[in-house]
C-alpha cells in the first residue's frame, strides 16, 4: 500500500441511510473513470471492511461521525487515510457535506490535501490479573453504572500513582478528539485535536473531585471498579461490555494514530467548533441579521 497514490479506495456506506448507497455508488464510478481500484461495503460490516483495509490507500466513509469512528478503529494499526462525507447531525470529523464531494476528491486525486494525525487511545480490560478484552477509541472510553441509577467507586491511579476515588455514574476517559463528544456534555473542556493528552472527567460526581483532569501525553490511567451492580465499559460510545466489582481498565495513548486527508485550512477545528455550538456566531466585521 502506498499512501500517497490513493490507487485503492474503499467507500462505506451507511445501511441505514437510503441515501448513502446510491452516493456511494456515484463516487464508485466516478473514482474508476478516473483508474482508481474501488471497494464498497457497509460501514457497519466490520470483517469484510477490516480485511480490506489494510490494503486500502483511501477509506471515504458516507454518514456521520459514527461512521469515522469505526473507521477508524478498523485502520488504527494501518497507515490508511480517512475522509467523511458527512450525511449526519453534527460533523466534527467529516471533512465535506454530499453535495460538495466533487471538488474536495479531485484535490485529494491530485495531492493537493495534507494529514491530521490524531491519537487513540488503547485500552485493557483485566478480571483477576488476566486480560479479558483490549480496545482502540479515537473519542473515549468510558467506565459507567449500568441500568441501575446507582453510584459506583472508581479508584484510580496515573502513572502508578493514586489519584482519587471517583463516586460517580462513571468516569470518561478521553482524547482530544473526544472532548467535543460525551465529554463537553458532562461540561469538560474543549482541547485542540492534535493535542496528544488524555482527558479525566467524572459523570456526575458525589461528594468527590468534579474537576476534568488533563494528562501529559504518553500518561497511563488504570481505574478499579467497585460496585455491587452491574458496571459497562464503553468504546467510542458504538461498543458495550460488562464490568464486574474488582475489574481494572489500563488506558493509555495508542502507538497508532487516525490519518484525516484534509482539504480544508488548518484553521478549520475552530471554524467548525463555532457552526456546531454557536450557529449564530459571525466573523469580525460581519453583520448579525435576525428575523422580524
């Protein structure tokens, strides 16, 4: 695989956006006029998308951020380039909407696009000593009560060290990336997305540390559950597992990064930050005009 040539593209489809397969289907042929060797497949196909992708230059996903999510993480050990056609609500990842995807291809084509590096995170699942599961996350990975609407206590260490006891309805443990997801609606802090720490916030704290914690780059989180209910632990919001008292979570910064092929100035995180919050935000200079 060559990144740089884009000679083998795969477009993911979302199933359950009519739109999505016929927009796919259209950038399928468009690509092949154009001699690029294209796949498709639904983004919710994880077997046939992850056995292709690491033979893939390209990866065009058509849906919302979701849909780069588990993108992903099917090429986090790969050096594939992602790019969104954004068909959901909000687009923090995506990079065009579907009516503009003609234009940002052709500059891809013609190597006129530079590369977002973004980390992810790589976590461990341990029951007694013994690993049980291990997970990559571009936006977080969160340790949460389960249906009960019950506290649980998580005692948890950086670097070896002890930090707190979180009693809480769980703990976020986050990328940069993921401080625009369920982190800022627990009010945590919005950070830039090449920043390389890790972000701690509690869900709804009792009686303990309701501040977000921002770790150094290459730190290390292990949390301890203790609970007499049923825990989960969650991957990027998309993947659900169950955690019992006395389990342990290891996260730390993958050694493996998302690539974004990006066609938009440098600049665009906080031009987009804006649109999605503030709808009503203006430039400098610029008049606000409102409705009679």
């Amino acid at each position: 695989m060559n990144p740089t040539s884009l000679d083998r593209v795969g477009v993911l489809y979302h199933p359950h956006k009519p739109v999505s397969v016929p927009l796919a289907q259209e950038i399928q042929k468009w690509l092949a006029e154009r001699d690029r060797d294209v796949w498709l497949a639904s983004s919710w196909d994880e077997a046939t998308v992850g056995e292709a992708i690491p033979s893939t230059d390209l990866v065009i996903t058509l849906g919302g951020d979701g849909s780069l999510l588990r993108a992903a993480r099917m090429a986090a050990c790969c050096k594939t380039l992602l790019f969104g056609v954004n068909l959901g609500r909000l687009g923090f990842l995506s990079e065009c909407t579907p009516e503009e995807w003609h234009g940002p291809l052709a500059r891809l084509l013609a190597h006129d696009y530079w590369v977002e590096e973004r980390m992810l995170l790589d976590a461990d699942t341990q029951r007694e000593g013994k690993s049980i599961g291990e997970h990559h996350a571009l936006n977080d990975v969160v340790i949460s009560r389960g249906t009960l609407a019950r506290a649980i206590r998580l005692n948890t260490w950086v670097d070896g060290g002890y930090l707190t006891s979180y009693f809480a309805d769980g703990l976020i443990i986050s990328t940069a990336t993921g401080s625009t997801a369920y982190a800022l609606a627990v009010g945590g802090p919005i950070l830039p997305p090449e920043l390389k720490s890790i972000l701690l916030i509690a869900i709804a704290p009792h009686l303990s540390m309701d501040r977000a914690v921002v770790l150094a780059q290459g730190a290390e989180v292990r949390a301890q559950i203790r609970t007499d209910h049923q825990a989960i632990l969650t991957v990027d919001g998309q993947h659900e597992f169950d955690l019992q008292d006395g389990d342990e979570v290891l996260v730390r910064a993958s050694p493996h990064v998302s690539r974004f092929a990006r066609v938009q100035p440098r600049t665009y995180f906080y031009r987009t930050l804006l649109a999605r919050l503030v709808p009503m935000e203006s430039s400098p200079g610029e008049e606000v005009r409102g409705t009679a």
